[in-house]
C-alpha cells in the first residue's frame, strides 16, 4: 500500500486526465461568472424596487397631488403611464377622475412593476367662467373674438379659449400680443386647448403670441384652406407655430367632446364646420365664415353655444343637425358680431324672420364688436325682440365676465352696465 501524496501542478499537466478535468473546470467558472442570467427577471432579491410618492393606492384627493417615483438600486431606469398615457415623474394631476399609476423598473436585464389606482374629487362649490374680451375698434372687420372658458373647483382652474383676435384702436397699431398679456395677467400657464373657429384675421392674429407663450395642450380648428394674400400668409404661419409648440393639433372632421376640469366638469362639444366651403382656397369672407366651428358648453345646467362668426347657412346646419346642441338655450354667443346675415334666415338683407333665434331662444346673448361696422341696426333690433333676455356688447360694455355656479349666472362688464347695446357709428342696414 502507497502513502497518500499530493501531485505538484507542474506534474499534473502530464497526466492525461488533466485534460479532462481543465474543461469542466472552465465549464464550472463560466457558470459561475453566469449564473445572475439564469435568475429570474421577477426575483424580488434581484429586481430593482420601486419607489411612489405623492399618492397611495385607493386614495382619494380634493386637492392636487404632485407624484414622484424612482427605482434602486443605483443605475435603474423607470417608466410610467397614467390611464395609459406617457407620465413623468413630478407631474402634477389636476382634473377630478379614477386614476391607475403604473410605473416599471428596469436594471441589468430585471424588471419590476408596481401600480397605484386614486382618484381626486371635487368639494365644495365649482364655478365657470366666461370671458369675452374687447379688442377694440380694430380695423379686421368686427372687433374680433377672443372668449377665455375656465373651470374652477378645489382641485385648481383649467383654461381653454375660442379664438384670439388682436387688439385695435382707431390711433394704435394692431396688437396681436393684447390677448397673450391678459393671460398672463390672470396667471394662466396652459390652455387644455386652443381653439380657431375660422381662417379669419379677427380671430387668429392673437394666437402666435400665445402659442409662443403659453403651453396648449391642443390646438383645434376646422381644417380651413387658405394661402392667398397677407392674411392668408398669416394663417399658414399661425397653423405652422401651432404644429410646433402644441402638444396636439386636432382638424375637426367629426364632432369632438371635452370635459375642462375633468370628470363632473365644464362638458364643451365641438362641431365640425359647413364643409360645403371648407376645402376652398378662398379669401372670401362669407365663405370663410360659414365654416365656423360651433361650439356647445354645458356647465351647472347652462347650456351655451359659441357660434364663430357662423352666419345663415351655418345658423340652419347647427339648428337642423345639432338641434340638441341649440335648442332653448341659456347662453348664445351671436354670430358674426351682430351681423344681418348671422341673425335672419337668408343672406341678401330681405328676411325678416330669424328660424335661428326661434330655434335658440336665448336668455342672455353676448356680441363681440367694433362699435363702427358691428353690431348691424337689424340685427340688433331683432335680438331686441328675444323676450326677457339680456344683452351685451363689447362696444358698449368692454370685457364682459359671466360667472356661473349651480345653474346661476352673474353678469360683470368693464364699463357701461346699464346701458343698452347699440348698432355700430357706421352700420347703414
């Protein structure tokens, strides 16, 4: 019998054994240098943890909530959605509605997932308000449009606005940034969206200073051609700002419905515009203008509808095939600033029926205005006539704010609150 002895390294390399045993060896430290790829990417020893704050899972809020999130260890990337939709870590959520956070990890080929479901809700009383701005005794054609909607609850304000002419007076400049300034004075830094009814210079001249200062979330218009002459140039330039600084930018083809201020709030429906003209590349005004986008708010159990400047071919379309939309209406915005042709049921001056207002039946109508071209002396005397409704220009009366809450509404203007309206200084028919 031999005594045990050890075989030095120098030797065992000439034993044919040896090179049996070197590749299993190598076989064995491969697997072993490996071994974290066979894991399993959900092993929670090895997945990266996820970290959510801001807001827990079944909560319910009447505030705000800023949510932030973060992966360890060091070197992990994260991801989020909110309802489906691409969301950042310290965004804030501000609209009432259910909510699902769902939020992934990644790191070294290992994955992690975490989900938190709220909801925020409203207390206490919520308010609208309407905002039709005077700009002025601009030069465009009927002192322009510029109507500012906000919903206003516990949880914050949303904006959103229908058109933004320029301001104007008979001694200045047109000032397209007059708009963008009343924004800012009110605080405002993101409209939900922003909405063009028509290709005309009086509703769009105010936008780019808007685009250029404010976040839109949506830009929206009716798909409108127009390329001839400076207005149309301007157009062109406001659609291209609009692709480049808005988040989304809508061409309205069929109706499209929003609620500003989320779920129990301000309802608006879009109505895409009369397509007879749309496709057009025309500098025509009254073609231009039967194109209008209509718009349909519905608040507190008030219904109002904005008409752009929609005149007798657009009145009919909206009154036949949106009659849901217009019928006894609470609020209407009258199109076309007072014009002859937005109120009776025919465009050569001879009607003197108006099927629109019988439809409508208003009990509060606003006109934007110039003072000079706008309001028409039919037209007005007309409306004169819609029983027990009140009546407000901006040649008159200036910035007009109506305040709603509850089925209730309070009208404020800037100047002149008992007077009545008046046809413009230059208006012949």
């Amino acid at each position: 019998m031999h005594p045990t002895r050890s075989i030095p390294s120098s030797v065992r390399s000439h034993f044919g054994w040896a090179h049996l045993y070197l590749p299993g060896l190598a076989l064995a430290l491969l697997l072993a240098s490996c071994g974290d790829s066979g894991s399993s990417p959900s092993d929670p020893d090895d997945a990266p943890t996820i970290q959510i704050s801001g807001v827990e899972d079944g909560g319910v809020y009447t505030q705000p909530v800023t949510v932030t999130f973060s992966a360890s260890p060091a070197g992990s990337t994260t991801s989020a959605t909110l309802n489906g939709e691409t969301f950042r870590s310290g965004d804030t959520v501000d609209r009432a509605g259910d909510y699902t956070l769902r939020v992934e990890a990644f790191r070294a080929g290992r994955s992690s997932q975490e989900e938190v479901s709220f909801s925020l809700q409203v207390t206490g009383e919520r308010v609208f308000i309407l905002r039709m701005f005077d700009l002025g005794e601009d030069g465009l054609g009927g002192g322009g449009d510029a109507l500012l909607l906000s919903d206003s609850s516990s949880l914050g304000m949303r904006h959103a606005m229908v058109d933004a002419g320029p301001r104007g007076d008979p001694d200045q400049e047109l000032d397209p940034g007059y708009v963008a300034d009343r924004l800012e004075a009110l605080g405002i830094e993101t409209l939900d969206f922003l909405q063009l009814t028509h290709a005309h210079a009086d509703h769009f001249e105010g936008m780019r200073p808007i685009l250029n200062r404010v976040q839109v979330e949506r830009f929206v218009y009716n798909g409108q051609v127009r390329t001839g002459g400076f207005a149309g140039s301007n157009y062109q330039a406001v659609l291209q700002r609009a692709e480049q600084r808005a988040d989304t930018v809508m061409a309205l083809a069929q109706e499209w419905e929003y609620r500003l201020g989320g779920e129990g709030g301000t309802r608006t429906v879009h109505v895409p515009g009369l397509p007879t003209y749309l496709d057009r590349d025309t500098n025509d005004g009254r073609e231009l203008n039967e194109g209008s986008l209509g718009t349909y708010v519905e608040t507190g159990g008030v219904r109002i509808f904005l008409t752009g400047d929609g005149e007798d071919q657009a009145n009919q379309r909206w009154r036949t095939q949106f009659s849901s939309y217009t019928t006894g209406l609470d609020i209407l915005k009258v199109g076309h600033h007072g014009a002859n042709n937005a109120v009776f049921d025919d465009r050569v001056g001879s009607s003197t029926r108006s099927s629109w207002l019988e439809h409508t039946q208003p009990a509060l109508m606003l006109i934007t205005a110039n003072g000079r071209s706008h309001p028409r002396i039919r037209a007005l005397n007309r409306l004169f006539q819609v029983q027990q409704a009140e009546m407000y220009c901006t040649n008159v009366h200036g910035t007009v704010t109506v305040r709603i809450a509850e089925g209730w509404w309070e009208v404020t203007t800037e100047r002149n609150a008992g007077m009545d309206c008046v046809p413009g200084d230059d208006a012949t028919t």
